[in-house]
C-alpha cells in the first residue's frame, strides 16, 4: 500500500438525542479505491458529509497528509483537495453542462474591471472530459434540465474529474447509470487511481463494489463493522456484517393468478422517443420494461401517465381511453413513482406521515377535514412494512437518508388506491435487505388484483420480479420475453 493520505479517527456525530455515527475510524492511502457499505441509514452519507464540511462531528479528529485538519464548511474542502459526488445530484437544471461543470471555478480572461468568461475554452474541456474521458453523448449545451438522470450523473462525474481533486468522493455515483456508462465510469476511476487520486466509493451494488475497489468498510447502525482487502470479502460476508444475519431469498416472487385486462397500449407513439409500442398489463401481473438509456423505456410510462404528449395511438384502462394529462391518468387509476425522487415527489418541508399520505387525502378525510389519526395508521403501517428508519413517522423528511426517502415515496404510491401502478427504478439507492421489503410490497400490490409496471435498469431484478419483459431498443419494442424464461443475456441481446 502506498502511503496514508486521510485518516478519520473516532468520529461520533448526533443529530439531537440521536447518535447516527458512533466511533467511526477510516483509513485512505494514495491510489486506493475504499467502498463504504452499509443498510440504507447506516451512516454512510453522514460520515462523508463530514469529510466534506457539510456536517461538523460531534467530535473526533480528520488528519490528512499528516496534519490535523478543520473542515467548517464545504469551501474548505475543496482547498483541501476533497471534491465529492453527492448522493441528491447537486447539478443546476437551469444551467448546461459546461456551466455545471466549471461552476464557482469559471475560466476568466485577464482580471481587469471586467473579466470575461472564456465560455469556448470551458467548453472544449468540458467536451473533452465528457465526449472522450467519458465517452457520452449529450449535448453539453442543453439546459440540463432536459436531460436524462443519467446524463445529470455524468456532468456530475465531469465535474469531479475537472476538480482534479486528491480525495474523490463518490456517494451511489451509479445509482442511476446502466451497465455500458457503469463502466465508462469505472475506466475514469481507475485512470484516476493510476494518477494517485484516492476515491470513497458508495454503493449498493455489492457486485460492482467488488468489481472497483482496493478495499472496503462496512457500516452497521453507526459503527464500523467490518473492513479489509476486497480479496478477502464475498457477496455472503459482506451481506450478513450489512445487517447482522444471512438474507433471505432475494426475489421473493408470489404466484398470482392473471386476471382481466387492465391496461391496454395499442401502437402508440409520442412522435420523438418512441414509436409502434403496443402491450397488455393485466390485473396480478407485473410487467418489466428494460433496454439501454434513451431507448424510450422511461418515455412511454411517462406518456401513459400523461406527463408527456401521447401522439399516435391509444392507451385503455379498463377498456376506457382517458385523456392525455396527469390529472385524468389519476383520475383513471394510474399512479406514478418517479426515479428522481428529490425533485419530483419529496415535500421537504414536511414529515414523513405527510409525505406518505399526500397523494390519498380522500382516504383519510371525513368531513372534509383530515383525520391525524388515520393518516397516522397508514404512516405507521408502512414504516413497519418498509422497515424505514427514522425517529418516528413525524421526523421531517429531509432529515431521513437517501433510501429510507425512496421507501416513503413508494409508501405513497402504494397507498393509493390507484389500479395501475408505474414505477420507474423502484429500488434505485435501496439496500440488498430493503429490496427484498419492496419486491414484498410490490408482490402484495398484485396479489391485491392491481396491475404494475416496472421500468428498471437493473436486468437481474426485472427477471427477479416481474411476469413478463419488454425490450425496448431505438424507441421500439425488440422482444417480448417470459421472466422466467430468460436471462441477463438474452436481455442485453435484444437491447443493443
Ligand atoms: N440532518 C439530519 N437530522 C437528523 N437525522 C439525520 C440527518 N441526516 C441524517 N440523519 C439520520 O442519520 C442516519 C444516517 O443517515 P445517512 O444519510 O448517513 O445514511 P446512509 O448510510 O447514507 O443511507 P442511504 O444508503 O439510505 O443513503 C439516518 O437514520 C438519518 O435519518
Ligand atoms: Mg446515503
């Protein structure tokens, strides 16, 4: 091992009475690639936060390059050469890739009075780290508001790369990348490892942490649990120190009986994605729709539900067409999750009982006035469900980590009485336990006679979960395939 670059030592942090880190030591060397795992609330976030001046330990000491070190605040930082990847992208939809990328570092002329902006020499760097260090194609002069979640992951790796950092850290930069950009951006990590940066590595995919670090660090409730040379490690090993004990069957898969037709799409098209996409979903089933980014895959959910303009074609449910906003999808019996979660759902502002019951006020509602208890109930009803963890169901949002939010946004949609569920990347950012509780959930939801739609980038959780699997490649279906017939293979076969 090269020589040490960081080292966090004792590090306790509470937020109020509740202790998330107790006692955390961390080592980093140059060119080390360190994985930190952990259950969703484990601390992960917590404990980087720290290193990147957002939190302050309760206490605790941080010594870089030998020295003792005060991080305040999120500037200091990045003087200090730590530059971080956050797990809620931190990119400014109004603004485009290159201005993303060299935000609050923008490239000046001479500073006289005024200095100009050199937006050309920004842009042909910004296009060199994205088009040949990254190897994706957007548009880098697009608002990136436009964008896919992908592509606001890749700006948001570019960023990083520019920063040129020595400690890089990376909090579930994949969460939402596909295979093919997965690793694209494992190729920069380990350019970067080759150059003697150091990289915290974040994620849930035990595989792929496996696949790219040097080392990892498991997290339980608060405490390290675990740590070593990957060599030493197993999906197994890894798994029981996460949460304590052996998992159990991964894709808990039920046997429900198909019913009647509950959704119909007949060669529908939005006249720029996709087109000629016809299929059935029918009461008990769970339908899979897979194929590369920009395949169109989320398009048509989010042309079902009425977000986007439904060109040719028609869409039935129950037999009946509804019409072609989000308010008549609801009205009909759609409901729909997000994959961007922190932007198209979260109510930040508010507690976790409100965020759960937001989309089902007629439920709780007598006499026009929300009944506290039953929204309540159903709060406490789904926290169980779900194992979210959190103080109680009237913590405010914000304050919960990235996958417990996932499960709150799931409980909403879940509660609804809603025939025809759309979930777009169900379990993004949801650790290997908690999946397991949200395929439970989605299983439920079907064997109760309601219909699901899963568009996921995951394949092996397609197959894991659902009935029957649409590919989809350049915007048309390329394959009907049976769950339980096919494999990750012959999936990847029809997407490319
Ligand atoms: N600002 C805050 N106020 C109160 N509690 C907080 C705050 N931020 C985090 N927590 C709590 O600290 C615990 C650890 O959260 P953290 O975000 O570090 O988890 P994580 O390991 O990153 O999980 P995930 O995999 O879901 O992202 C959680 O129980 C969370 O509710
Ligand atoms: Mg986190």
């Amino acid at each position: 091992m090269n020589e040490v670059v960081l080292e966090m030592k004792d590090i306790y942090k509470s937020f109020g009475p509740v202790e998330v880190l107790r006692g955390v030591d961390l080592t980093l060397h140059r060119g080390e690639v360190l994985g930190l795992i952990g259950e969703n609330g484990a601390g992960k976030s917590t404990l980087i936060k720290i290193l990147c001046g957002i939190y302050r330990a309760t206490s605790g000491e941080i010594i870089l390059n030998g020295k003792k070190v005060d991080i305040p605040n999120a500037e200091a930082a990045q003087k200090l050469g730590i530059s971080t990847i956050y797990q809620e992208l931190s990119v400014i939809p109004d603004l485009n890739a290159v201005q993303n990328i060299f935000l609050n570092r923008e490239l000046t002329g001479k500073k006289s009075l005024i200095a100009p902006l050199k937006y050309q020499e920004m842009k042909r760097i910004a296009e060199d780290i994205l088009f040949r260090q990254l190897d994706v194609r957007l548009n880098a002069q697009m608002p990136l508001r436009y964008m896919p979640l992908a592509g606001k992951q890749m700006v948001e790796i570019a960023r990083t790369v520019y920063a040129n950092a020595q400690i890089i850290i990376m909090d579930e930069p994949t969460a939402s990348l596909q295979a093919a950009e997965r690793d694209k951006l494992f190729g920069v990590i380990r350019g970067l490892k080759e150059k003697g940066h150091s990289i915290i590595f974040i994620s849930h995919h035990l595989d792929e942490l496996l696949e790219i670090c040097d080392t990892i660090s498991i997290l339980r409730d608060g405490q390290k649990v675990d740590e070593g040379p990957v060599p030493e490690f197993t999906i197994d090993r890894i798994i029981s120190d996460m949460v304590g004990r052996e998992l159990k069957n991964k894709y808990p898969k039920r046997t429900v009986p198909l019913g009647e037709v509950l959704m119909e799409a007949e060669d529908i098209s939005d006249g720029t994605v996709f087109e000629g996409i016809s299929f059935q979903l029918h009461r008990g089933e769970i339908l899979g729709i897979v194929g590369l980014e920009g395949c169109g895959k989320n398009e048509v959910i989010r042309t079902v539900f009425g977000e986007r303009k439904l060109k040719k074609g028609t869409v039935r449910l129950k037999e009946k067409t509804y019409g072609n906003t989000i308010k008549d999808a609801m009205d009909a019996g759609i409901a729909f999750l997000p994959a961007e979660r922190k932007v198209e759902g979260l109510f930040l502002k508010q507690d976790l009982a409100w965020n759960t019951s937001i989309a089902s006020l007629p439920k709780i509602c007598r006499f026009g006035t929300i009944m506290k208890s039953m929204e309540n109930r159903a709060a406490d009803q789904y926290i169980a469900g779900l194992k979210v963890k959190c103080s109680s169901r009237s913590q405010n949002i914000a304050a919960l980590s990235g996958g417990n939010q996932q499960k709150v946004m799931l409980s909403r949609w879940m509660m609804t009485d809603a025939d025809v569920l759309l979930l777009e990347e169900p379990t993004r950012g949801i650790d290997v336990n908690a999946k397991t509780e949200v395929y439970e959930t989605i299983g439920a939801c079907v064997a109760n006679r309601k219909g699901v739609i899963v568009v996921s980038s995951e394949e092996e959780e397609v197959i894991g979960i659902c009935d029957k699997i649409l590919v989809m490649k350049g915007g048309k279906i390329s394959a009907v395939l049976s769950a339980k017939d096919t494999t990750t293979e012959e999936i990847k076969q029809y997407s490319v």
